[in-house]
C-alpha cells in the first residue's frame, strides 16, 4: 500500500464522490481528498480544530502543516490554520495526487459460515476483524476473505470494495451477518433492511441495574458535532437520524447487566450511542466511555476484578446474536442465531461469580 492511501478516511468510501480539480498558483493540479460544507448553525471555529473533528487519524499539527502548503481550500481559496470557518463554508483538503481507489484483494482466510446457497451467504464473523476495506485497515478484512471464497461470484468481479453488503457491524463488536451473491439478492436484502422487516437482535453487557425490565429507546443518532469520530444521539430531531432500539434485561448481575437489543432502525453505532445516552454504556466499550469503572465500589479488589475481565473480555461486550430475513429468491422465512463469543461468556461468568461470593460473604 503506498503512502498516498494514508488519507483515505472511511467517509471517502460512504460518499464515493469523484476527485474535483484545482489549482495552485503555481498552475500545478490539485485533487480534492476531502470536503466538508459547514453546517447553517455552526458557531465560529478555526480550519484546522473544524478538520481534525472530522477527518480520522490525522493530528492538527498535520493539518497545520498542510495549511502551510496551501491543500486547505476554504471556498476554492487557499487559507492558513487560523482561518475562522463560517456557515456554509465548503472546507477541502487537496493533494497533489488523486485519491487511490482502494483494490479488494482475495485472501484465504477462514469463514465461520452459518449457511450458503447460490443467492446469498450468511456468516458469523469474530470480533476483531473490520468488514471491509477503509483507513487502516487494507487487508485482513471479512471482504478480503470474501472475494477469496467467492472469487468466481459475478458479484465479485466488479471491483467494488463492498462486494454483496448490504449490513455490517463493527470491527470489535462480534456476529452475524448475510451477504448477497447477486444483485437480485442484493437489491431485495438492502430494501429489507431500508424497510425495517429484517429480525436482528443483539446480546450485550452494560454497565448498570436497570428499574424496567424492558424498555425503548428513541433519539436520533448523527456524528458528534464536537468529535466527529463518534456518534451522538440528539434529542431534538433538528440533527441526526430517527433510531429506535429496543431492550430486554436478560439477567441482572450485580453491577453489570445482560440485555437483548433488537433495532428497529440501523444506525452507525446504534446501540453502543443509544445505551451511553441512557447511562448504561456497553462494557468495556472505550469509544463511548464504557472503558471505566461506571459503577460498584471503590475497594482495591473490586478494581483489581474489573480490570481483569477488561482483559478477558478487551473489547465492546457486544454481539449481534440473530438474524432474520426472507430469501429473496425462495420467499422463505430464513431465522439464524449464534452462541455468545467465548470471551463474552467468560465474562459474564466472572461477574456472576463475583457477585455470588459477594452475596455470600454478606
């Protein structure tokens, strides 16, 4: 991978905008890598804090120094770091290179399939392992693994880095997911998923005692206005998207407890924003604060225990568990489910052990 690729970002990829031209003074050609168009209610910010909320893994002393050489445009214009961005200013960052398109290299890696025939396939994929190919993240991906298994699929020969997807999870969150084979199945899952009559429910372990037994959640969830790496939920509907998510206490474990989450909608993030805003933050989920010690006590060997089930379980405690949809080609009602990841039952089984002993000494 050439150096060039380091500003691919994922929102490259989710826009699949083409390269604009520019140019400098000095008539040399400049592609545009990024672009962003300040929101209408945006309070006055300089370029390079504006940039770095919303480019991933760039640091502002990077972005500094490309304002230096003249790649941040502010309305077509070349602007130093300090530069005040207003509403409706559209902020590019150009390069002297195009961006690279990503290649979809086929690599043997082993798939837990659940199910396959010649319309679709449906895999339980690990924690761990990013879907498809973004800043990073080249290889390794489950679409590298993918386009090895089904490197004489059509479907797969097209050059798309997102071959036959129509949902993904994230990288440390572990699960199912079904892949299309063709672009009937394709465009028949997709609109399954839009329509909202797919099936799809989590198992997740969050912080805190929950006072109902089940409940909804409702708030739209958009990319923070302060750090646009995470998502927010917005209760106020001006900002983000309508997302439902329903919950169900599966068991309660002293300071933790284990849930069912079914989404009504399917959101970035949707349920790890949703349960922060709520104040039960997945557990060990470090991008939305489940990382700390959310509640309990403040004993040494109750710290001691938390921190060694963050090493058992060095990740979000979350695992999309079932998945249910009809074939777009037999018009069956197809169910799968999945077992809880050997690290999240290890776990869970530390909590309850936990909390048993302390029940007992008291």
């Amino acid at each position: 991978m050439t150096q060039d690729n380091k500003y691919i970002s994922e929102e490259d990829f989710l826009d699949q905008e083409q390269d604009e031209l520019f140019e400098n003074p000095n008539g040399e050609e400049l592609f545009e890598h990024h672009k962003f168009i300040a929101d209408k209610g945006i309070k006055i910010i300089r370029v390079d804090k504006f940039l770095s909320n919303r480019i991933e893994h760039i640091s502002r002393n990077k972005i500094q120094e490309a304002a230096d050489s003249g790649n941040i445009l502010a309305n077509g214009i070349a602007v130093k770091s300090n530069y005040k961005v207003k509403p409706n200013d559209v902020i590019s960052v150009v390069m002297k290179y195009p961006k690279r398109e990503i290649e979809l290299v086929p690599q043997d890696i082993p798939l837990n399939i659940l199910y396959e025939d010649d319309t679709l396939l449906v895999v339980n994929k690990e924690a761990g392992m990013v879907v498809h190919p973004s800043f990073g993240h080249y290889t390794g991906t489950l679409m590298n693994a993918l386009a090895y298994h089904l490197r004489n699929c059509p479907v797969f020969e097209q050059g798309d880095i997102r071959p036959g997807m129509v949902h993904r999870i994230d990288k440390d969150t572990s699960g199912i997911l079904v892949i299309a084979k063709t672009m009937e199945a394709k465009n028949s899952l997709a609109k399954q998923f839009f329509d909202r009559t797919t099936n799809r429910k989590y198992i997740a372990l969050v912080w805190g005692s929950f006072e109902q037994e089940e409940g909804t959640i409702n708030g739209n969830i958009g990319r923070s206005l302060k750090n646009r790496k995470i998502m927010t939920v917005f209760p106020d509907a001006e900002f983000g998207k309508h997302a439902v998510t329903h919950y169900k206490v599966i068991e309660r474990i002293g300071y933790v407890s284990l849930i069912e989450c079914k989404l009504e909608t399917g959101r970035t993030h949707q349920i790890r924003a949703h349960m922060r805003y709520i104040g039960h933050p997945i557990f060990n989920d470090e991008t939305y604060g489940g990382n700390e010690i959310i509640k309990g006590t403040t004993f040494t060997k109750y710290k001691q225990f938390v921190n060694n089930v963050f090493k058992i379980l060095p990740r979000q405690a979350l695992h999309a568990k079932s998945l249910g949809f009809i074939h777009p080609e037999t018009g069956e009602t197809m169910q799968f489910d999945s077992e809880l990841p050997q690290d999240m039952t290890l776990a869970i089984d530390k909590w309850r052990n936990y909390i048993a002993n302390r029940n007992h000494e008291e």
